[in-house]
C-alpha cells in the first residue's frame, strides 16, 4: 500500500488568486509534525491494561450482522447502533457509550496503524484547523480528509474491531 504524500502550501487563503472559488483547497503549512501529540493517533483499546474485564463491549449477535454486511460501512454501522450492550466508564471524562464507541475507536486505532502519515497530517492539521473536523471540504484540510478517506478504505479493521466483541 502506497502512502499518499500531500504537498503543503506556504499559506493557506480562503481562495487563490485569478479564481472566484472560495473552496479551492490549499492545504494548510504544518511544518514537522513529528513528536507533536497529534501525530500520535488514537490508541487500540487492546493496548490498555485492564479494558478487557469490561468486555463484551459488543454483542455476538451484532458481530454476525457487521459479518453479513460484507464491509459495507452503512451496514456495519447500523448494526453496532442497535447493539444495547451496556455503556461503562473507564475513567473520568472517558466513557465507551457501548458498541458504537468501541467499534469506532478501534477503527480509528486500525487506520491509525494502517495509514499512520496520513492520519498524522489529517488530526494535526484539524488542530490547527478546528472548524475542518465536521468540514471535509475546508479549504485548509480538505486534501488530507480526502488522503484519510482514501487509505481508510483500504485498511482491513475488522481483526481490530472484532476484540469488542470478544467474552472475558
């Protein structure tokens, strides 16, 4: 798999000159971003001691419904919405809201792993762009949400997301 290397302007204006689109990206200049927070992405759940006592954050059930959805996204996130399995808090201000919260975490843990630059551009520039994390097309982030979606799609997460399903 081939990463995608975006290149980084010197500036970042809301349009470019000799054009009247306000949305024409130019990616935002984040100097090096190594050693920053984050750069650092979302960690496995399965990395942290003692989470699995609260396993099953999931239903068996709804791990045979994501399986049926053949890695239709819409689908898988359906099923893990109706799981009712129980919401737990890990520490203050962290509380996995049950399936759908461990199902996303880990597959923003697996992109993460499969798609490290890319996701590193992507977190760092919403941090200095914090009006881009809902705006996919924002001017200053635009290209590296869609370098994110394009490696997302091709990292294989279900090894990392089948673990919420997994009984004590």
């Amino acid at each position: 798999m081939a990463l995608v290397l975006l290149p980084l302007a010197t500036a970042c204006p809301e349009t470019v000159e000799g054009t009247t689109d306000a949305r024409v990206r130019m990616p935002a200049d984040l100097g090096d971003i190594s050693g920053r927070g984050c750069a650092t992405g979302t960690v496995d759940l399965r990395t942290i001691e003692g989470v699995d006592t609260f396993l099953p954050f999931c239903a068996a059930e709804s791990f045979d419904c994501v399986l049926a959805c053949m890695g239709d996204r819409a689908c898988e996130a359906a099923c893990v919405e109706a799981d009712e399995t129980r919401s737990i808090s890990l520490a203050p201000r962290l509380e996995l809201s049950g399936c759908v919260s461990c199902f996303a975490i880990q597959r923003n843990a697996c992109v993460t792993a499969s798609c490290p630059e890319v996701s590193a551009q992507l977190t760092c520039c919403i941090e200095a762009h914090p009006e881009c994390a809902s705006d996919r097309g924002c001017s200053a982030c635009g290209d590296r949400w869609d370098a994110f979606e394009a490696c997302r799609a091709t990292a294989d997460c279900l090894l990392f997301q089948q673990w919420c399903f997994t009984e004590p």
